[in-house]
C-alpha cells in the first residue's frame, strides 16, 4: 500500500493592528513503500540490432532475425513475494499477432506477440519473449492469468518458455506453488524478432521500434 501525508505549516495570529500580507504554503510530502525491490535488465534493457541490411529481408515471406538475450535481475531491501508483468508499449491489433518461428512451427496466440512498428507507428513486425531454457532453475515457475487476484488467487506451474501479454508470473518456494520470499530474484530473456514481409519500401530506412514496460508487483 502506497500512503501520501504531508504537513501545512502556515500562521495567522497577527496583532490586531497589523493588516495580514501575503501568504506561502510549505508541504512535506513523500511515500511509505513495502519492501523497495528495485527491477533491473543487465545492460540497461536495450537490445540494439544496429543496421539490417535491407538485402536480407524477404520480399515475400517473414523474416527471423538472429535471438538475443538480456538478464533480468530484482533486488529487494528485505526477503519479499513479487510478482511481474510485461506491458507492451507498441500493441498491435487484433489479428496482427500471427506469426511463426523456428522454436514454434505452429501459429503464435496473440498474447504472446509484442509488437515492432516503425518511426510513424505502423507495424513492421513483431517479437516474442521466452524465460532461456538453460537458466529454466533461476526464471520464475509459477504464474497466474492477470484476471486473477495476485494476493489471493491461484498460482500454477508455469509450464510454457514464452511470455505472455495480461499475465502475472513469480517465483515458487521451492516444490510449493506458492510465492516466495526472496531478496535477489533473476532470470534470462531470449528476444526473438520477426520482420514482416515487405513488396515495397525496401529501399527506405525503416527504423525499428519495440517496447514493453516490466511492472513489479507486491504480493
């Protein structure tokens, strides 16, 4: 819980002969937050693909670039239940999120498609989100539909590497399917990006806009 207070210092007692003149108000304001974990991506979160040339873009069918991978770290003050989430800040619409990759032949449900668009907000492509399989022990194992209650609802074990939209994920204790309590938390996220097929504009620079907002939850 979040709590607001603050202080108004101010004075009206003046002798009676005295006309009151101008006032100022002085406030003290802050927040009392649980716990202080701070969320960090190793690197500062950007995962640059530089220059693509535009040569190496199919014409006629999807184009998969190369997976990249960023760390995840969160670092509590004290031992606390998180949870997270990833927003994404480029959604595209409904239908837009069908796309095939190496890992998964088969067609992508659109909650696991966040979307790349270019300088004017158009799609180019898009890209999917998936907990590394070697760092499978440190990555959260538990999550939760985002309709559910974090606090109170209930958990399941996590039993697919991708990400999705509108879901809650955290870290189990131990064989328990319930929260932990941790203070260091972590985990390595492969990006995987796929550019649409272009039949024109391949000889225009297109830049390459995605992004999503992680968003720490106390539990």
């Amino acid at each position: 819980m979040n709590r607001r207070f603050f202080f108004t210092l101010w004075a009206l007692a003046v002798p009676a002969a005295v006309f009151a003149g101008p006032t100022a108000e002085l406030r003290v304001t802050g927040r009392i937050v649980p716990n202080a974990c701070v969320p960090n991506f190793v690197g500062g979160g950007v995962v640059d693909y530089g220059a693509i040339p535009s040569s190496t873009l199919s014409s006629h069918a999807l184009t998969l670039l190369p997976a990249k991978s960023v760390g995840l770290q969160v670092s509590c003050g004290i031992p606390a239940s998180v949870a997270f989430r990833l927003v994404d800040n480029r959604p595209l619409a409904t239908g837009d999120g069908m796309v095939k990759t190496s890992a998964r032949p088969s067609m992508l449900r659109d909650e696991r498609y966040f979307g790349l668009k270019n300088g004017q907000g158009l799609r180019v492509g898009g890209y999917v989100l998936r907990f590394e399989p070697r760092d499978n022990a440190a990555a959260p194992n538990l999550q939760m539909s985002e309709s559910g209650n974090a606090a109170s609802g209930t958990w399941t074990a996590r039993t697919d590497g991708m990400l999705l939209q509108n879901t809650l994920y955290t870290w189990a204790a131990g064989e328990h399917g319930i929260p932990a309590k941790m203070q260091q938390m972590g985990a390595t996220l492969s990006i995987q990006p796929v550019i649409d097929s272009r039949s024109e504009g391949l000889g225009d620079e297109i830049p390459l806009d995605g992004s999503a907002t992680f968003e720490l939850i106390y539990l």
